[in-house]
C-alpha cells in the first residue's frame, strides 16, 4: 500500500482470519492492535454511547464498565488511538477476558 | 362521596404516601377551627409525625416515613377529633392599611359586577368586618383569614394569574388574605397592602399565627 | 470552592427538601429528582442531606478551584472534565483548575452535580434547598450567575471513579404507550368527584407536558377533567404529586416548589417515589398515570430503598463510597 505515513487503513469483516471480536483487520504498519482484558470479574457494560471505530479516544478515557451488582467499575483507554469492537453488553467476564480490540495510535497521530 | 359543606362525619383520606388530610365535618367557621387547632397540637406530638398543617377546617398530618397501617391512623386522628377542645384565640390584632381598586386591585370590578353591588360597597363589606387568621399556608407566611361577607361569595377565577404583587389583598369564596410574597393567584385581587408577612432574616420570619385577628383598613379606593 | 462560568440564571442550589414548616407556608423545594441526589450522596460517601448543584437541563460550565471529588447523576448531558468525556450516573475527581462542561441534557431533564463534603452554604430554617420565591436558601435565595463561588465542604474523599447503574434499568416500570413516562398514581380525595369521562381520561390519556411548567408544578395538556358537579373547596394543604384539576382548565401536578395549600380538586397524587421520572421526562414528554393500591404504593417505596441499600452495600464491597 502506498498510503500517506499518517493513514491507517482499515478492513472491517469476514476474511480469512477473523480475531475473536469477529475482525481481521490489516495494517500498514501505522498503529498496533492490542487487546484491553478485564482486571477482575464482573459483568461487562458498554457505554450509552459507545465509541465508534471513527472516533479518536484518549488514554484514560472511559470506554466500558465491568459491574459489580450496581456499580459500574470503569474500564481505561489505556493509550490514544480507536476502538474497534467490544465484548457484548451483558456478558459475563473474569479476569482476562478480551473486553475491547483497539488500535494505538502512532505517537503524534491524535493531535 | 358527595361534596356538599353539611357533612356529617370527618372525612380522611391519604394525599400519596407521605401525608393524610384530615377535613372535618360541618360549616366552615371558627368554632370548628378552634377544634383544628386542637388536633393540630396533638397530632404534632405522634411519633413518626413531621408536622401538622392546618388548613382552613382541615389538617395535613405529615409523616417521616410512608404508614404502613393507614387504617390504624385514621382511627387515632377520629379519636383525637373527637377528644379535640376547641382551642381559645389567644391572638393579636392587626390593622392592614390597603389601597383599593387601580392597578393592584384588577378585580375589584368584576366582584362588584358579579356580587351586584358597587365597588365602595365591595370595599365596606371587606373592610367592615374583623378576620381570624385560619391558617398559615400557601406560600411563605401567607395567612388565610376567614369569614368574608356572603355576599362577597363568588367561585375563584378560572385562570389563576401568573403573577400578584407582594401584599396583594385577594378574596377567594369564603376566605381572604394578603400575599406575603409575588406569586400566583386564583384568587380575586381587589386591593394592596405594604405590610410585610415574611422575612427570613428576622428571628422570628413569620409575623402572623393561627387565632391572630386581622382588620382591614382602607387608605384609599382608586378608580 | 466551586465557581459558575455559565449559563445565568436556570441552575440552583438544592438538598433533599426544606420539611417542618409547611404549616407557615414554606413549601419542601429541594431538587426535581430526589433519587438522583440521593444516588449521587452516596457515591460521594456524603450526609443523605449534603447540598448539591440542580442543573435543569441547559449546558452549564463550572471550574473547580480546589481537587474536588464529585459525582454527575440525572440527566445524560454528555459531560466533559477538562475534555474527557464522562459517562453518566459517575463519580470522579477534578484538579484545581480544572472546567467541568455540561451539554444540554440528551435524556432526562435534571442533573445533580454533587461534590464531596456537599454545597457548604449556610442553612435557611433546616435546610439549603432555595426557595426562590421567598428568596432564602441556596444560593443566597437565587439562581446561579456567572461569577457565583460556591462553597464546598470538609470532605476526605479521595480520586475514585465509578459509576451506578443508571434508575431507570434498575427500576424499570414498562408502560402501554411507548414514548409517555408511566408513573404510578393513587386517586386522591376527591377523584370520586370527578365525572366518569374525567376519570377515564386520566388513566387513558397519554399527557404531554406544556411549556408553561416549571419546578412549581407541570401542566399538562389533554382532556379538561370536568367534575361531576361543581364543589367549593375549602384551602388544605398540599404536597408534590398532587394532580389537580381546576375547574374547565388542565391538569396541573404540584411538584417541589408548589405552594404549600391550595383549593383545587384534587384526582390523584403521584406516588412519591415515582417523582423523578417525572422529572426526567422533558417539556413536550408525555406522562401516562397508572393507577395503583396503597399496598403497590408501599412497594415502590420499599423497593426504591432497597435499590439505594443495594448501592451502598456494593460500594462498600467494592472499597468505594465513603472510603474512596
């Protein structure tokens, strides 16, 4: 690919290999895929809102819940870059369970 | 349950869980008030009652906590009615001083066109006559002062106002009084009072108590 | 300290309620949605009673003067601290300096903006709810402005974050028509009185609320509720909830600034705690009234008290609250 060294495509979908969030997702080398587990268990909450993979979000920003009876226990962007898939709302989880599939960002990439 | 004010047996009913309105049978006067008075002290002293409110021949009784047997609270509030003395007006007197009519009094003409007599009469019936202050409520230290005139009884307006001015002097069927504060009102607004009812500051905020007597005094009837 | 950078003039200090003197005319005011206060006490490990900011729903923007731990219940206003967004129903903490923005609420109406150690000014008669007509309480009796320092008080509460499931998924309460907020009601004294097309009207209607509602009371636009013969009602008090229908005119029900007493027929009240769905639920929203037992009325109290238990015990277990 001959992208521009700030543009990170992005294949959504079916393919050959599909990671556990059901993506397989190319890269040109401009961010990496990583994985947020949950610390603990507890029941995984999406946001009202969830974050789309267009949207940038910071580190420390708040992408998900894990719950425990009423409260809502936040989970971390732990890096600037995207969220691309989350676990489903509701599901039950332990400590390391995927909860999101992300993608870092390059440094400097989110102004 | 039919609505006319010759009821014979007091009738209680609970307003949501937090509250229970006690309205006693018979006319609306002072004897019966007195009685309301009485209730009031008593009931004030149950365990788990925040206050008592009287209203004019009726009692709010307010509760800390929902009743969880309300039937058992309707028998205890029958036989403290029952038990009930009328309590003596140990009250002052105050002199109102009120403009009459113009712009503060926007319905001094329709009372007069309704009720059938002129406005100076309108004015002589209200202000020939002493009232008791009935009750505290409404808005803060708003008295309700009882018994106007009959023959100043019409029903309240259909659209209550926005907004009266602070010491507006209204009559509403039976009752009377002076707004402590700029409010709304259903009431008809006939005349204006300086007086002051309220002040949050003042040691003690509220001027007027249950049994106090208030005379109107008309300082001016403008066209 | 908390200072107010905008708007002017919707915001209001408010507690759990001003109780006591009814019966001199001072009505209970206190904030639109009690759960949402309570809820966000909780959090914060404050007094059931701590003071807090009543936001009605416009975009508000507050500075933190000092490292404050504070909590955002009520409305969803997509809130931002310093430019990281906020989920609702949260707890989290603010560096001096730093802007708290609210947008305009997208569900609900009110939010409570809570801070640990509660709004610190002084008590009126018992309480730090503002009553805006008598112009005491809160705030110096008003509205917030731009340029209004709030005081904040003594709090050890650290830089927790956490949030509580929203009341709504907690305390569900379906109802027949899709979009109207049902709330549970219990005929008041004179719902008899009313004629039988009135009756029927109030439980069938689907109520819009009218722009001319305020923290007062909301009227409600739909059928006239006609009385089966007119009655002279004699002034009683009254307390939130209260559905009132004057004669040939439109529900009106008394919410948390209601006037004290009244002499409107009275059809039903909507049960305590059912009131801050009906504060969440915007001008132009519609109300569906259900009718209930006193016994169902006692059940939704226990049941939203053992929702609040059920908050504060988890934040126990999970280290959180008071000790956070």
């Amino acid at each position: 690919m001959s992208a521009a060294p700030d543009t990170i495509r992005i294949a959504l979908g079916a393919a050959p290999a599909t990671d556990a969030f059901g993506l397989a997702v190319r890269l040109d080398g401009a961010a990496v895929l990583e994985t947020v587990q949950a610390e603990g268990p507890g029941l995984f909450r999406a946001l009202e809102t969830p974050f789309t993979p267009a949207a940038p979000v910071r580190a420390g920003w708040v992408i998900g819940f894990l719950a425990r009876g009423p409260v809502r226990l936040p989970v971390l962007m732990p890096c600037d870059g995207w969220v691309l898939a989350a676990a489903p709302d509701g599901a039950r989880v332990g400590h390391g369970t995927p909860l999101f599939r992300i993608l870092r960002a390059r440094e400097g990439i989110i102004p | 349950m039919r609505r006319d004010r010759a009821r014979t047996e007091p009738h209680i009913s609970p307003m949501g869980l937090g509250a229970m309105l006690f309205e006693a049978p018979g006319a609306f006067d002072l004897a019966n008030q007195r009685r309301i008075w009485a209730l009031a002290e008593a009931v004030e002293r149950w365990p788990g009652v925040v206050e008592a409110a009287p209203g004019m021949t009726n009692l709010l009784v307010l509760f800390r906590a929902p009743p969880r047997d309300p039937a058992r609270i309707e028998e205890a509030l029958l036989a403290a009615w029952a038990a009930a003395e009328p309590r003596p007006t140990e009250g002052r007197l105050f002199e109102i001083p009120v403009t009459y009519g113009g712009e503060d009094g926007p319905d001094l003409d329709h009372m007069a066109g309704e009720t059938g007599l002129t406005r100076e009469e309108v004015v002589a019936l209200h202000t020939g006559r002493d009232y008791t202050v009935f009750a505290l409520g409404s808005h803060p230290g708003y008295g309700y002062l009882g018994v106007v005139d009959p023959r100043l009884f019409i029903p309240r307006r259909q659209v209550p106002r926005l907004s009266v001015p602070e010491g507006s002097v209204s009559i509403g069927g039976w009752q009377t009084g002076a707004s402590a504060s700029a409010g709304p009102s259903g009431w008809h607004t006939i005349g204006r009072t300086r007086q002051v009812f309220f002040d949050p500051k003042a040691a003690e905020p509220v001027l007027l108590k249950p049994g106090d007597t208030i005379r109107f005094i008309a300082e001016a009837l403008l066209p | 300290m908390i200072e107010i950078l905008s708007p002017s003039g919707h915001a209001s200090v408010q507690d759990a309620g001003r109780f006591g003197h009814r019966h001199v005319g001072i009505g209970s005011n206190g904030a639109m949605d009690g759960l949402a206060l309570k809820t966000a006490n909780l959090m914060l490990g404050n007094a059931a009673e701590a003071a807090a900011i009543e936001v009605p729903g416009v975009p508000m923007r507050v500075r933190f003067l000092a490292d404050t731990a504070f909590a955002l219940t009520g409305a969803d206003t997509g809130a931002t601290l310093d430019g990281r967004p906020l989920p609702r129903n949260w707890r989290d903490f603010a560096r001096a300096g730093e802007e708290l923005l609210l947008g305009h609420a997208r569900q609900g109406v009110y939010a409570i903006l809570a801070v640990a150690g509660g709004i610190a000014v002084p008590p009126v008669l018992g309480s730090r709810a503002t009553h805006l007509r008598g112009v005491f309480g809160g705030f110096e009796g008003r509205l917030l402005q731009p340029g209004d320092r709030l005081p904040v008080g003594e709090s050890t509460a650290g830089p927790g974050a956490f949030g509580v499931v929203p009341p709504e998924k907690a305390l569900p309460l379906g109802g027949d028509a899709a979009e109207a907020t049902t709330v549970r009601v219990l005929p008041a004294a004179e719902y008899e009185a009313f004629s039988d097309e009135a009756r029927r009207a109030l439980w069938a209607t689907s109520w819009r609320i009218s722009g001319q509602s305020n923290r007062a009371g909301y009227r409600l636009m739909g059928p006239v509720l006609t009385l089966a013969e007119p009655i002279e009602m004699r002034s009683h008090g009254l307390v939130p909830g209260v559905i009132q229908g004057p004669a040939g005119g439109q529900p009106i029900i008394q919410l948390a600034d209601a006037y004290t007493a009244g002499g409107y027929p009275k059809i039903g009240v909507v049960i305590e705690p059912d009131l801050w769905r009906i504060a969440q639920t915007p001008l132009g929203g519609a109300l569906a009234f259900r009718r209930c037992t006193y016994d169902e009325a006692l059940a939704a109290h226990d049941a939203l008290e053992s929702h609040l238990a059920r908050i504060r015990i988890w934040l126990a277990t999970c280290g959180l609250g008071a000790a956070a």
